[in-house]
C-alpha cells in the first residue's frame, strides 16, 4: 500500500500547487483497501476536510489507474501518522526529491469513468451541489440560472457567464451544475477545466504535434465548463483554438459555462469576437455574501461536518469575515481543527487569534474577558459599525444623498446612536452634518415603525448591536 500510495502522490504532485501539495498530503497513508472502497489516513482533521474537498477528485482518478475496482475513498484521521510513527506515512519532501521516483508515469486515464453512481467527470468534485449552495440575495440570480442550465442544457441561457470575486463560490456552481447534468442524464459527457489547464493541454498538444486529439476531446463533449477565462487573456493561440471550439459547440446547442472574476465588458486582453459571444447567453453576478447568508453557510458548513460551535463564535465569524465564503470556511475549519487537537470547545478567543494571523490584525483587543467586542463609546464607532454594515463610506452616510440605499443606513444610525449613547437629537443632528433636531426624529420614528413591522429590520439591527458589544 505504501507504493500504491508514493505512485499516486507522484502523479498528483503536478497538479497541486506545491505549497498545498506539501502540506496537506504530508504524514498520508493507505490505510485499508476493500473491495470497492479504499480508506486514506490523514494526520489531523484539517488535513481530512482539506483533501476531501479540494482533491476527492483527483485522489479518486489517480487510484482508479493503478486499481480500477475501486469506487469509493474514505478519509480517516490517526495523529500518529503527524508524529512519524507509522510506517506507512509518506514523507512528502523525501518522496518529490528523489529523482528516480519522480520519473515513474501512472497509466494514461481516460477522461472520464464509470462509478456506482454513474458516469463522472475527471475533475469534477462530487460533493459540489446544486442542493447544498447557499442561496442568498447575492447569489439567487447565479443559482437560478444554473439550475435552468441543469434542466436543459443547451437551451436559452447558452452560453452561461458567471462571473464573480475571488472565493464567493463560482467553482461551486460551475460544477454543482456539471454534476447535475449527469445525474439528470448518464449518458452525457461533461468536461469542466480550468483555462489554465486549458492553455497547458494546447501548448502541450503543439509540442507534440498531438492538436487533432486534442480538438477532438474539447469538440465532443455535451456541456464545456471553463473556470477562470480571464487567464486567456493576450494568449492569442489559446483564443484563436477556444473560438472554434465555442463555435462548434454551440452550432450543436451543446450547453458552454464559463466563469471569470469579472463581467466580459471588462476583460482586458480578451479578442472582441470572442468577446460577443460571451454576450450571446445569460451572464449573470455573484456578489459578497451578506451577514445572514454568511452565518447560513457558517451553520450549513457545521452541519456538513457534524460539529456543534457555540453560536456567539459563529457570529464573530459572519461578523469579521465579509468578502470571500471560501475564507470564511477556512477560518471555520481552523476553528474546528485546532479545538479537536486542543481537546476544547472553539471559542471566540480561538478564532480572534486565528484571525489575527490572517490579517495581522490584533482582534483580541477588540473584545472582552466575555469574549464580546468592546462597548461603543461615540458616534463615529456607530457610523463606523452601519457604513461597513451596509458597504457604504462614512462620508456618504454623513451627506446630502436621498437615495434610498443612502437615507436607511442614515436614519438607522441616528436610532442608534440616540437609542444607545442617549444623545440629544440637536447633538446627533449637530453630528450628521448640521442636520435640525426634526430630522433626527422623524428619523428615529421611521427606525421604530419599521421594527414593529419589519422582520428583517430587527434582524438588521440586532446584528449592528451585536456587533457594537451590546
């Protein structure tokens, strides 16, 4: 089982970035091989949750060439293997230094295998649903479409563009609706690929003068999944192939989805033809996820992982982790796996500290022996508190501006600042840019109907007091 394993690691090591590839499969092992199932030891409960998510896939695939009975993997912690002490660890540094071994080959595979479960894709990860993606008011329209793709694939919404910041789950999609496809029909075959591996498989194709093979395997497939377009950028070769291959496609009514970290319009270095027929389908937008839905994914991802974490830690999660789900899982997992090697609940001060290594921001001033942020004390911490809350600036919280994104946040601020610092509404008008004392109240009033009525209201400003320690 060791061999088994050193050959599979050293199939798996160019298509890793190294950084992970040394850390995460560091200390692994064979540890059972069944009939159909085949179980890998792993060294710490990140490292388990690491692998099973980022590289089931490929793990899967590597294994399948040299055993093809197997069907299933299973990860399985043993802190022994961390420590050195069971010999059928790998030691990963050893293993990619040794020249000789590094020159061993795994037997050419086939793009695609058949399971249990049917026919898969080589990269596409199994666990990647449409049914588990946590929708919010950020992501709906994304899903929607997805899901219309899923249902029927080559249909209107061809081809489908999504696009997106970095780790707010568009790889998520992009598979979860491949993966759909082939539930709904096994018979099809669904190919997704990074661009970069895209351009890699043409410069490769060109050295060995293998471009008719490789046409072939991009021109036969039922649904094309691209992620990350943009790194076709002023790669001429790559757009001129990537244009033809889109053409036949979609002259067949074969279903294209493409990803990238912006909308088309804004593609730099990108051919204008190739630019129009992005334009041709659905494009559609995933945005930053707001508290609510990050808290969801916090309480989805628990779940995922049957742990129980004590809801104030979950809070200060969602409250301090805005921009990307994938970091906010990340800190999650930390949390985790430090409390299990630790023998303790994760708290507050576990994820401060956590943070603070990320970010190099020093969290732990920030709250209190309770593990809660520290008491308000003025104003401007409110405005600070609602501006970042509703992504707007200070300076526009403090203007002219009567748009409604605008006078909410504003008229929220002023309620909390009278309602929890006490101010006199001439001093809050005095400190919202000379505003009369009849504004702050009808302000305030508007603030009060609304939390009568308003669900979402309470929860909003629930969430800011929260935030401010109260």
């Amino acid at each position: 089982t060791k061999e088994l394993w050193e050959k599979t690691l050293l199939f798996l090591a160019p298509q890793i970035k190294r950084s992970n590839f040394l850390t995460w499969f560091q200390d692994t092992a064979i540890l059972r091989v069944e009939e159909k199932r085949l179980t890998i030891g792993v060294p710490n409960p990140f490292a388990k949750d690491w692998l099973s998510q980022k590289h089931h896939a490929e793990i899967l695939l590597a294994i399948q060439s040299l055993l093809p009975k197997i069907e299933e993997l299973e990860y399985a912690v043993l802190s022994g293997l961390s420590r050195g002490a069971d010999n059928r660890a790998v030691d990963i540094k050893a293993l990619v230094a040794d020249p000789v071994k590094r020159t061993r080959k795994l037997p050419n595979k086939q793009e695609m295998r058949v399971t249990s479960e049917g026919v898969i894709s080589k990269f596409l990860n199994h666990r990647y649903k449409l049914d588990n993606f946590i929708i919010g008011s950020s992501n709906r329209l994304a899903h929607a479409a997805c899901s219309a793709v899923a249902g029927k694939p080559g249909g209107a919404y061809n081809p489908l563009f999504v696009y997106g910041g970095v780790g707010l789950g568009k790889t998520h999609l992009l598979q979860a609706t491949g993966n759909a496809i082939l539930k709904r029909n096994s018979e099809n075959i669904v190919v997704y690929v990074t661009a970069e591996r895209f351009v890699n498989e043409i410069v490769e194709a060109i050295r060995t003068r293998t471009t008719a093979p490789f046409k072939a395997k991009y021109r036969k497939v039922d649904c094309l999944i691209i992620d990350d377009i943009q790194f076709f950028a002023n790669k001429e070769t790559t757009q001129e192939e990537f244009f033809h291959t889109f053409n036949e496609l979609y002259d067949a009514n074969k279903q294209i989805i493409i990803s990238s970290d912006r909308p088309p319009r804004d593609l730099a270095g990108i051919s204008d033809r190739l630019l129009s027929r992005f334009a041709m389908g659905m494009i559609v937008d995933v945005q930053a996820p707001d508290y609510e839905m990050r808290l969801a994914i916090l309480h989805e991802k628990c779940r995922e992982h049957g742990t129980l974490i004590p809801a104030e830690v979950l809070d200060f999660i969602a409250f301090n982790v805005h921009y990307s789900v994938r970091e906010l899982e990340g800190v999650l997992l930390q949390a985790i796996a430090q409390a299990e090697l630790e023998k303790c609940t994760p708290t507050v001060r576990i994820v401060a500290g956590i943070l603070k290594k990320l970010t190099n921001q020093d969290f732990l001033k920030e709250i209190d022996q309770g593990g809660h942020r520290s008491l308000i004390k003025s104003s401007s911490e409110v405005m600070e508190v609602v501006s970042d809350y509703y992504k707007i600036t200070k300076s526009e919280l403090l203007g002219e501006s009567r748009r409604k994104e605008i006078m909410l946040p504003r008229q929220v601020c002023m309620y909390l600042v009278r309602q929890e610092l006490g101010m006199s509404y001439e001093s809050i008008g005095a400190e919202f840019g000379n505003r009369s004392h009849t504004t702050v109240i009808h302000a305030c009033d508007m603030i009060i109907k609304r939390l009568r009525t308003n669900p979402k209201m309470v929860r909003d400003i629930h969430a800011m007091k929260k935030e401010m320690g109260l």
